[in-house]
C-alpha cells in the first residue's frame, strides 16, 4: 500500500485548522470562568444551523452565514453565560455543578434545535472547485478553512497582545482579583469573551458541515477533540492551542495511515484524538503551557 | 400494548436505573467524584453479560462477573485518574466511556453495530410478558436492595464520614490521616460494581446490547436523577430515578392524547436540561436533602447544647 503523505500532511493541516477554530472559544472561556463549557459543542451546533439557514435557507451566501452565524451565536453565548453560569458562579456553586449545568445547556440547546430543524442530516449545497496540486486534492473549502484559521491566529495574536481588551483577558485570565484590583472591568471582560468564544464556535460549526452535514449532534461530534486541544495546549492558552491542534490533527491522519495498516476499523480515528486527551490529562495535565509564555 | 405491563416495564426501568443511581451518589454524593463515564461501566457489565451468557454461563455468574469485570476497570481507571482535577477526572472518564462505545462498536467480537442478543435470566416455559416481566422485578429489586443496604451502611459507618470529610475538604482531611485517593479509588470501584450489575440486568432484560445504548445521555440522565432527587440521600436518588422514569413515559404517552406542536423526545430532553439549570440555582440539595449524620458522640454534644439553650431561656 502506498501513502500519499503530502495528502496526509494537507488532511492534517485542514483537521487542525477546523479544532483550532473550534478550540479557541473553548479554551478562552475555561481559562477565564475557570470551567469546562459543554455547552461549546452546542454553540458550534447551533453556528452551523444559523450558517445554514443564511445560506441556504435564505440564499445570502457563504461570507454573510459566517458574519451573521457568528454575531447571533456570540450572543447566545452571552446570554447563556449572563442567564445562567453567573447566576450559578453567584450563589457558589462547585465546578461540577458549572459543568453539570452546561451539559444540561447543551441538552436544551441541542434538542432545541432537533425541535426547530429535525433531525434530518442537512447538506449545504454550495459548490467548492475542486483542484489538483501535484499529488495533492484540494477544495475551495479547504482552503477557505486553513485560510481563516490563519488569520484567527494572527488577528487573535495581536488582539491579545496590542489591543486593550486582549491585554484585559491575559490579565483575568492570570489572576482575576489582581485584574479587578487594578480597575479591569472583570465582568465586562468574561462577557466579551464569552461572546468571541462562541462566535469563533459558530465558525467551526459552520466549516464542519460544509465539510460533511449537519445535525443536531454536528458538535457533540467533534467536542472531545477539541476538549483533547483545549487541553493539551494548556487551558486558557492560545498559543499552546494552535500547537496543539495540529499535534492532533497529524495524529488523526496518521493514525488512520497507522489503523489501515494494522487492519483495525478506521472508526477508530476520533478515538485517538480521545487518547491523546486522557494520556495528557494523566501525564501532563498542564499541557505544553510550559513551553509558551502564557497567553 | 397491555397498560399492566407498560407499568411492570416501568417498574423494572426504575430498578435498574435506580441502581446506577445509587451506584453514582455513592461516588458523587458521599466522595464528591464527578463521574461524567458512568456510562462506561454500565456498558462493561453489559457485554460481560452478554458475552458470557453467550457461552452458557448461568445467569447469576453473569452478573456477579460484570460487577467484577466492571470493578477492574473502575479500579484501572482510578489509578491515575483520581489525582486528577475534578473537571480532568470528569473529561478524562467521558473520553474512556466513548473510547470504549467506539470498542464495541468496531469489533467483531462485541457484535459490532448489530450488537448481541442475549438470553433472559430466568424464562419460564409458557410464561406471559406479563410473568416474564414479574420475575425481572423480582431480580432487580433483589439487586437494588443488595446494592441500597451497603451503600446506606457505608455512608452512616465511620468509613462513610471520612469518605464525606475528603468530599468537604481534602486538605484537611489527608491532615487526619486519611487517604483522599485510597477513599475516592475505593468509591469508584464500588460504585463501578455496580454499575456492571445494573448493565448485566439491562442487557438481558432487554435481550441486546447494542452500541447505540450506551450513548453518554444515559450518564447525564444518572446525573439528573442525583441531583434532582438528593445527592449523599440514598432514599433521594431512588426518588430522583422513578421521577425521571415517570417523567421520560410520561412525555412518551402523552404524545398519543395531545397534539403537541414539537417533538415530545426533544421537549423531554429540553424539559430536563431546564429543570436541572433550576435545581441548580435554587434547590442544589435536591428534593431531600442530605440527612444529618448521627453518631453517639453527635448526639451528646446535640443535647448538651439543648441543655444550655433551655437554662439560658428559663
């Protein structure tokens, strides 16, 4: 059997483009609200639909889904946070309790959405040229993933390093008594975060299913990844996130190289992604933090 | 169908679930685990189950084996996973309870995506549903009060307490001497035992196992019933298990009187992931709530202040 390896290598490059986009919100909030949201594979869930219907629903496109699936999402992010994690934060409740209710968010979320679209697979039905280079097949959509992740990565490098806000969010992020000490408006800050984080979700909802379907489990499907690149970035580290998304990206599509070889199912794939979360949450639970100044 | 027997289904469904979510207080509500795999060793003991029961092992074994087999496995896990941050133990046991839905699903030996039949433990000749169901109850019920006797021993034992000092406070509780991961290890493998049972009692009541069983919303609707009914409240989580069976039926029938203008599987989960959010923020105690630990010395220190309330008042 012979490997197309550059093909390999560009799968790797797409995969991580769509966990980085995916993971960034992830990270950011569970760094900040100091818990793991898993309500996110919902907000990316409810980002594809919102994407859908802009696109094909209403048939404005491929641009303005993005915009517009990305404004409505970041506020039901807000809302979710406003309505119910702060409240919950307020009255003291533990970490379990945080993630208990965000599984239970995402419940209400999901099948929210099952209710309003069914449970039917949706296709968008947008055409991506299709091309050859050399060895390697691409799509328009492709390139339009690892193009936007780049330019997340860049714009999300010089927000947190240049602009105020960026500088806020390292701040609470770091030590929030600290940040509100020094006259940081904490609340305003996990707000705008929380808002950034589920718009960028909405992204990568929309990516994934114009890369396979959509359905009310579209997230649910690709959070454990995304929770593996959260993780072994470092929570809260945007920097360790990027690494760590391509890390698993190639590990997922050299796997699957690695899989067919040994003659096992390549169903296996997503769960390698779940192997690397639990060996690094067992090893090295504070990921590559170490290797990045944290950001 | 025969509304007799829907009732003895349910009956039986409250049974089983009820003994997970006995199993899940025991390691959320005394020793404060967040096991987000629950799942996981629910599967276990149903394919030890179905996989022995396969090669003609009785029925009794079976079960006794997927408590075992499941125990192992909570100990496997426990090891390193107890060191852990309760938001690492949770993902880390979400992540294997998938892993190993993902096992089952893609080899052969498990059956795949067709997944097993499997025989009932005991069948009758000639018995009806009806009977059939009955001498389940009986099985089940058996089990649960197996299960529910050692768990409301242990939480009112000296073990018990220490296992609710770690859950309050580990520092200070490692400070007296005891052991924060030999406790929270020795929780999950109970609690993982039975998990199997439960999962062994599924599988032949239902006569398959199928992946598509062992989705991680049954974890989540274990947590709900816990947290709905009273964690570290054994007569709560039972309470908790038969409120959301009741519940789960009840949206089911009603679809057949009223017209509902959404899907009634979609308005139940959307319903219980509302009533959690609200338990949450105003009653986080559950319908009971923890009950008081009692002990000799509890009891003298209670009437010697009631003593000195009475004196001051007089």
């Amino acid at each position: 059997m012979t490997v197309n390896w550059a093909q390999v290598l560009f799968n790797s490059t797409i995969t991580g483009s769509l966990y980085l986009i995916g993971a960034v919100g992830l990270t950011l909030t569970y760094g900040l609200s100091r818990f793991p949201n898993f309500a996110h594979a919902e907000f990316i869930t409810l980002g594809a639909y919102i994407g859908y219907s802009v696109a094909e629903q209403a048939g404005l496109g491929f641009p303005l889904a993005l915009v517009v699936s990305f404004l409505v999402t970041g506020i039901v992010g807000i809302l979710c946070y406003r309505g119910i994690f702060q409240p919950l934060a307020k009255r003291g409740a533990t970490i379990i309790h945080l993630m208990v209710a965000s599984i239970a968010l995402g419940f209400i979320l999901r099948y929210s959405i099952g209710a309003t679209w069914t449970w039917k697979p949706l296709y968008f039905t947008t055409t991506w040229s299709a091309f050859n280079i050399g060895p390697l097949r691409i799509t328009g959509l492709w390139v339009w993933l690892i193009l936007t992740a780049i330019a997340l990565a860049i714009l999300m490098h010089f927000i947190l390093v240049k602009t105020k806000i960026g500088k806020a969010i390292r701040a609470t992020s770091s030590n929030p008594e600290l940040a509100l000490a020094s006259g940081i408006n904490v609340d305003r800050v996990i707000l705008i975060t929380w808002f950034i984080g589920a718009g960028l979700a909405a992204f990568a909802g929309i990516f994934r299913g114009a890369d396979t379907q959509i359905w009310p489990l579209t997230g649910w499907d690709i959070i454990l990844p995304i929770f593996a690149v959260t993780i072994l970035g470092g929570i809260g580290n945007f920097y360790g996130a990027i690494v760590a998304a391509f890390i698993i990206g190639l590990a997922e599509n050299v796997g699957v190289v690695g899989l067919i070889a040994l003659g096992l199912s390549t169903s296996y794939r997503i769960g390698i992604a779940f192997l690397i979360l639990i060996i690094t949450l067992i090893v090295r639970p504070e990921g590559l933090a170490m290797l990045f100044r944290r950001a | 169908m025969d509304p007799l027997l829907y009732v003895l289904d349910l009956i039986v469904f409250i049974g089983i679930f009820g003994i997970v979510a006995l199993s899940l207080n025991l390691e959320f509500g005394f020793a404060g685990l967040a096991n987000f795999g629950k799942v996981a060793f629910f599967l276990i003991g149903a394919y030890t189950y179905a996989l022995l029961s396969q090669i003609g092992v009785p029925f009794y074994l079976c079960l006794v084996a997927g408590g075992l087999v499941s125990a192992i496995f909570g100990l496997l896990v426990s090891l390193p996973a107890l060191r852990l941050r309760a938001d690492y133990l949770a993902i880390a046991v979400l992540a294997f309870g998938e892993i190993l839905r993902l096992i089952v699903k893609s080899e052969e030996f498990a059956g795949g995506d067709w997944g097993i039949t499997v025989s009932p433990a005991i069948s009758l000749v000639g018995a009806s549903h009806r009977v059939d169901a009955l001498v389940n109850i009986g099985l089940v019920y058996f089990c649960l009060l197996i299960c529910f006797i050692v768990v409301q021993l242990l939480a009112n034992s000296p073990y018990g307490r220490a296992m609710r000092a770690i859950r309050e406070d580990e520092v200070a509780a490692e400070a007296l001497g005891k052991s924060e991961v030999k406790y929270k290890a020795q929780a999950l493998m109970l609690g993982s035992a039975m998990a199997g049972v439960a999962g062994g009692l599924y599988a032949q009541y239902l006569q398959y196992v199928l992946p598509g069983m062992f989705m991680p919303m049954v974890t989540f609707t274990v947590w709900i019933m816990v947290l709905l009914g009273g964690p570290a409240n054994n007569w709560g989580v039972l309470l908790g298990a038969a409120l959301v069976q009741i519940f789960n039926r009840g949206t089911n029938i009603l679809k057949d009187y009223f017209i509902l203008p959404i899907n009634p599987t979609d308005l139940q989960y959307i319903l219980f992931g509302a009533l959690i959010i609200l338990v949450l923020l105003y009653r986080p105690q559950g319908l009971l709530k923890e009950s008081r630990i009692k002990t000799k010395a509890m009891e003298g220190v209670r009437r010697a202040r009631n003593a000195v309330k009475n004196k001051g008042s007089q």
